[in-house]
C-alpha cells in the first residue's frame, strides 16, 4: 500500500557538527589517561604557549629540563596517551639458572612430603650430592605452585609479629609478678556451654574466675579489666596460651596498658601450670560436687562463692597450708625466704 511519500524520497533536515567524529575520538582517548597523565599534560600545555622553551617550563614547575622534554617528545609522537606512565619492567629478566633436573628433583621429593620445609627438602638433596640452597629449594616451590598460599602467609605473619614466649627463667618473688590466664568450658544441664575464664597469681594463688558465654577476644578484654580491679596488688605481667580469646582485644588493652603479655608455646599447657592446677581443683572440688546449674547467671553466683571459698577459706598445701589471703597478709610483714621464689621451668 503506497502512502503520502510514496515514491519520493524523505528529507532529513539539519547537519552535523563540524569536528563531531574528531571530538568524540578524542573523549575516548583522553578518558583512559591517568591523573599523572594529566598533570603532565598540563607541564606541555604550558610548554607550547610559552614558544616550547624547555628550560622556562622546567623552572617554572620545578622540573629536570631533561624530563620535560621526555614528556614532550612523547607527546609528539603518540598524543596525550604517550603521557601515561609506562612498564617499569626490565628489559633483560633474570632467567632461573637452576638445572632442570634439580628442579625437576625438588618436585618429586615435595610431592612425596608435603608437609616438610625447604630445610629438610635441601638435605635429603644433598644426601643425593646435590648441593642447592634452602633459598633455591623456595623460590622453585613457588613458581611450581607448591606452597600453601594460606599456611605461607600465616608463617610470615608470625615471623614479623613474634610473639612474646613463656619466659623460662622468670622469678617470681613478689605477688602480681606472673598472673596465669587460661579458660575452661562447662557443659551446663541441657546441653549448653559456657566458659570459664580463670586468672590465678603464681604466687599466692589468689584466683579470679568469671563465667563467658563465648570464646570472643572482647571477653578476655573485659576479665583482664576485672582483673585488675579485683586483684589487691598490681599484676605485672600476664601468661596465656594462643586461643584467640587471648588475641585481638585482649592483647590490644595489654599493649594499651603497658602489661607484658607472654604466649606459651602451641599445646604445651604445662606451662601454664598453675592454672590448669586449678582447673583439677575446681573439676574435684566444685563442678563434682553438683555444682552444675541450667544457665549462666545462676552458676555465675555459685562461682562467686566458689572463689570466696578458694582465696578465703580453703587452706593450700603449696602455701603450708594458709589461704592465698593470709599467705598475701603474710608477705607483707616478712621477706619470702629465698627457697620460696619460684623460677618458671618449661
């Protein structure tokens, strides 16, 4: 069916721009240049209208004459991209000069163990004659892709954030020197698990214990801070082991306070073993007992006359048979005989 135009042609009217195809061109040049780019093009910009006097430009912005030439002639030949920062890469790269059939050696034996170091990968190869470095044996186990990424950056996170470990040799000759802090769970009537965390003063024996509902750093922030308040002396310094309530927070308000915080090395409990000492006595002497309840803040108030009972009333052996409190009231009048110091063992 023919309509009104039917066999004429139909007229567009208006043009476009003059320069559009050119200006559209160059927005999808310049929108891929850095901001470094950009100021460099500023520096040539100021160069041409100032009759491309290098030395002028370079004085006036500060720059090396050379360097502004540099960005000039780069401009000339490739526009505003020649701006753009350039590879660093050098142009010769050193090439591995380890002979394939170590390499190839290294592989077998690392399949083989896969858990072992480069320190003992480089002596079952030199049990072989062949003599690398344990640098050598690394550097081929990372470009085969044979190193745990994950274990790899745990390793160098600990090498750059040593840890402060159990200190053998410390004497303890006065109350608060070394308080030991560790944590115990609880199985509550139901099924339920809370935690109890337990500070105990090496050497009077005085205890301090709360129950947690969690495990969270913020939790052994909060029992340090307790701690401190609770304890009649200054706590010197403080023992843990590595669980992570020990971590994060809690070792943040150490640093914060100036509280020398020592680690004990992974799973060597004994020695913390003052603390896990009193763990037994509080299993025996306590939780046997039918001291368990059906929620924390019931058991909360059974564990405060517990530790009443333990720094007020329970006579200690290891202190000839006083409490912590009357053995605390005695080193306040007399001097702790020399026998008496305790010098931490691993």
């Amino acid at each position: 069916m023919k309509g009104r135009y039917a066999g004429r042609h139909m007229t567009i009217y208006g043009s476009i721009l003059p320069g559009a195809v050119s200006l559209a061109n160059w927005v999808a040049r310049t929108s891929n240049i850095s901001e470094k780019a950009k100021q460099r093009l500023k520096v040539v910009d100021w160069l041409r209208f100032h009759n491309n006097n290098i030395s002028l430009t370079a004085r006036h912005y500060g720059l090396n004459r050379e360097t502004v030439g540099i960005w000039y002639e780069r401009f000339k030949k490739e526009g505003i991209m020649g701006l753009n920062d350039r590879s660093h890469r050098p142009k010769n790269v050193r090439r591995p000069t380890t002979p394939w059939l170590v390499v190839s050696e290294i592989v077998k034996i690392r399949k083989q163990y896969p858990a072992w170091s480069k320190y003992k990968l480089r002596k079952i190869l030199s049990r072989q004659n062949i003599t690398v470095s344990a640098s050598t044996v690394g550097r081929v186990l990372k470009r085969k892709g044979l190193i745990d990424k994950k274990v790899s950056r745990k390793r160098s996170k600990a090498a750059k954030n040593p840890k402060k470990r159990f200190p053998k040799g410390f004497k303890i000759s006065c109350s608060g020197d070394m308080v030991q802090i560790d944590t115990k769970h609880i199985n509550l009537i139901g099924g339920k698990k809370i935690y109890q965390f337990t500070a105990i003063d090496v050497l009077t024996k005085r205890k301090v214990l709360r129950y947690y509902s969690s495990l969270a750093s913020k939790n052994g922030a909060d029992f340090l801070s307790r701690c401190l308040k609770k304890f009649p002396f200054a706590i010197g310094a403080v023992q843990t082991d590595n669980g992570s309530e020990f971590l994060k927070h809690f070792d943040t308000l150490c640093k914060e306070l100036g509280l020398p915080h020592y680690f004990i090395y992974p799973r060597t409990p004994k020695q913390n073993t003052y603390v896990e000492v009193s763990h037994l006595a509080d299993k025996n002497e306590f939780y046997l007992q039918g001291n368990i309840g059906y929620d924390i803040e019931s058991m909360q108030k059974s564990l405060e006359t517990w530790e009443h009972t333990w720094n007020h009333v329970r006579p200690h052996e290891a202190l000839g048979y006083l409490t912590p409190e009357e053995y605390l009231n005695k080193l306040q009048y007399t001097n702790l005989p020399t026998k008496d110091v305790i010098i931490l063992q691993a």
